[in-house]
C-alpha cells in the first residue's frame, strides 16, 4: 500500500515530524492536516503541502479552505506574466475545479451607429443603461430555473432514536406523538388516530433538535426535507409562498415525509411583529398547508425547532397544526456521556473517564462538550508540537476543555425564566416553568 502523504515528509524539523506523527494517528482528522500542509508550506516543500491539501479534498470535496489553499500553493502571491512565465504552473496538468464553467465575460456592445449616445472618456454611458434597463426581472415560472424543492433535496437519514443518548422523556413524548400510530395501524383506525401530524420542539441551542428531527425520520423510514427561512423566502412578492405550497407538495408525493422547519421563529415569525410583508404571507401559506386546504396531509409529518417559541405566531400552535410540543433540555447524565463518546472516539485518546465528564458538564449543550473535545485536542496537539513527541489526549486536557468553557444555556433559561414568570402563558409552557423549578430557577 502506498504511503500516505504525511508518510512521505522527509522534512528534519521537530514541528514537522509531531505534526506528521499526529497526522498518521488521525488521519481523518481535516483541521490538523491543513495545519501540517500550511507548516510545509512555509518552509518551502510545496508539492508535499500541495499533497496533503489534495488528501483532504478527497475525503471531503466541498472543504473550500483546501481548494483555496491548493490555490494559493500552485499560483503562488503573484502569478508570472510575459516572459516571467517559463516556469509558471501548466494548469491543464490539473483537474478542472469543481462546479460549473463560468463563461468569460462580454463587454456590452453599443449600436453600430448612434448620434445620440453620450460618451465620456470613451465609455458608452447610454449603452451601458440600456443593458440595465433591459435586464428584466424574473417572474417565477415553474420549470424555468428548476423549482424551490425537487427529489434531491429529500434526504434517506439512518439514524434512529436508538442513537439518540439519554433523554428518556422527550423519546417516550416523540414515540406517543408520531411511531406508536405508524407501528400499530389496527389500532389506529379502531381509535381513528390520523398520521399527520405537527411537533415543536423547543429549548436552548445546541441541544440536539436537528438530531432528533432525523432520527424521527429514521425510525419512521420516511423521506426528510430540512427548511430555513433562506429556503423558503423570496425577494419577489408571491414566490415565498409558491415556496411553501411546492415543499408540502413534494412532501405528500413522497409521503411518509417528515418536513423539518428548523428556526421557526424567523420563518413563522408573529404577524404583528413581522416588519417584513413577506414574512406575513409565508406565515398564512403555512397555515393553509398545514390544514391541507388543498389535499390530505396523511403521511405528511411537520416537525419544527425554535429557541424562541415565544415568538411565533399562535395560529401555528392551534390544534391541527403545531398543536404538540417538546421541550429539548440540555442533555442529561447518560446523552452526555453518549456525546463526549461520539466526539472522542476518532481521536488518538487514553484514560478517559466518562462519568467524570458527564459529572463535570450538567447544564453543557451538545455543542458545548463539542467544543470541549476540540479544546482538549488542541491541547495535546500544541503540547506536541512544542515537545516534538506526540501523545495522547488524555483527562487533564479534557479537565482544561472544561475550565475554559462555559455552559451557553445560562442566557437562554434566564430569558426563558422572564417569559415564564412575566409573559403570558397558556399553559404551552408548562414543562418549561417545571424544569425551572427544579434547577431554582423560577
């Protein structure tokens, strides 16, 4: 088997050699690869840096910092003109770049004979605002760019809430919400359970919404369609909410469907709070389609997340429509545990003690023990290049990781707490106002 390019480094340099061994131990890693290619770089191999930039785009095409580090390593800072150019990079020797051709750009050409025209300085001023004027704007037409939603955008996702960690509760809620009526069709039609359906889920960032929107799909074996506002809006009036009308369309055509609204609060925003006129009809498109005015929704699931649900529109929590909701917390003891595991077990790791982790980050996001991990990899990373001898990531750079990090959920339950306590509750929140109390903050 041929050597890897991090094996081939013949570079003498105690930096080059921590940094190649490091590689060798986690080759997957991208982040420490593009800083050996850059070390490499400096010190003059280009064809090794340029090496390790081509292994990283081949595990992961769309990294664009490799592509434009390739760049930079076969151009150079200033690339040669005229005769400066016998020894410049032959580009056809390389790959074309991914993505489409980009045609060479056409000065607009003026009349071949017009009196009129005003110039100055040579420059056709009334050519070029002819070419302005009569850029059109594009009215929406179906098939003429290809629609807002079509058959790729729908994804197969393999997860299930078996890879879910800990969360005991919001599982069983999800199960009676969505799979226990999909599993039993008998006594679904004896109870006349329908299988359509609306779930918000709620609560601080980084806490695992998107997660277990695909691990729903997952266990249901259903298509998945994730939606953000930047899918859905439009910059011309009407075509925001031939957007929602198409995304419940291809949803009901490939049903068993779950549609993802993630951030629902920039999408289904309060009408009396949208300043956007735009917001305010894609808020009424999703009310029509979430009763499905037009057709059944059967088999069509909408599953949203917010951090602030209490800025969404109260038409979309009626009953019929987003009429259920979950409260995601921060993850407890067991997801924890399950989280430090899922980021530690690509790195080069020894002694590891899960239940100390867990026992040290209550009240950390998903995000948060991610960010740990990263910091106690950085750790053992630096530590090995200023000592030339790569080791292993061990417990006191995780026990770093967590002294330099801080729970990111404090602001969000502090604004939950005014709500709760101040704002006026339906009782959407009561979930909420009873985690409060238990962790005394209410």
């Amino acid at each position: 088997m041929d050597a890897t390019p991090a094996e081939r480094t013949p570079v003498d340099d105690p930096l080059i050699d921590a940094l190649r061994r490091a590689v060798e131990a986690a080759p997957d890693d991208i982040e420490l690869r593009l800083h050996l290619a850059a070390q490499l770089l400096e010190r003059g191999e280009t064809d090794r840096a340029i090496a390790e930039a081509s292994t990283v785009l081949s595990r992961s095409p769309d990294e664009i910092r490799a592509r434009e580090f390739m760049t930079r390593a076969l151009v150079g800072p200033t690339p040669p003109t005229g005769a400066e150019s016998a020894h410049a990079v032959d580009a056809s020797a390389f790959p074309p770049p991914v993505g489409p051709p980009i045609a060479p750009a056409t000065p607009p050409t003026a009349p071949a004979s017009n009196p009129d025209a005003h110039t100055t300085g040579g420059f056709d001023w009334t050519a070029a605002e002819n070419e302005v004027h009569h850029i059109a704007r594009p009215a929406f037409v179906d098939g003429a760019d290809g629609p807002a939603f079509d058959e790729h955008d729908l994804q197969r996702p393999t997860t299930t809430l078996a890879d879910v960690g800990g969360m005991r509760e919001v599982k069983e809620r999800l199960n009676a919400a969505f799979l226990a009526p999909l599993r039993n069709p008998e006594l679904r039609a004896l109870y006349g359970k329908s299988l359509r359906g609306g779930l918000l889920m709620y609560g601080p960032p980084g806490c695992g919404k998107t997660f277990l929107a695909r691990a729903i799909a997952g266990e249901l074996g259903a298509s998945f369609l994730t939606v953000g506002i930047s899918d859905i809006l439009d910059q011309y009036t009407g075509n925001s909410e031939h957007n929602v009308r198409e995304l419940f369309q291809l949803a009901r055509r490939d049903a068993p469907t779950v549609i993802f609204l993630d951030e629902l609060d920039a999408l289904g925003q309060r009408r009396s709070l949208a300043r956007h006129s735009g917001l305010r009809g894609v808020v009424v498109a999703l009310l029509e389609e979430l009763d499905g005015v037009a057709s059944q929704n059967e088999g069509v699931f909408v599953l949203a997340a917010t951090n602030q649900p209490w800025d969404i529109d109260p038409a979309l929590r009626r009953p019929g429509r987003l009429d259920r909701t979950v409260l995601v917390l921060p993850p407890d003891d067991e997801a924890r545990r399950a989280i430090f595991r899922h980021h530690l077990a690509r790195r080069p790791v020894e002694g590891v003690d899960l239940a100390e982790l867990a026992r040290n980050t209550e009240g950390y996001s998903g995000a948060d023990i991610a960010y740990v991990c990263e910091m106690a990899s950085e750790n053992a990373l630096l530590d090995s290049a200023r000592s030339g001898s790569v080791r292993l990531i061990g417990m006191d750079d995780l026990r770093h990781g967590i002294a330099q990090t801080n729970p990111s959920t404090g602001p969000w339950l502090e604004s939950a707490r005014n709500v709760v306590r101040f704002g006026e509750d339906d009782g959407t929140f009561a979930q909420l106002r009873e985690y409060l109390q238990s962790v005394h903050r209410l």
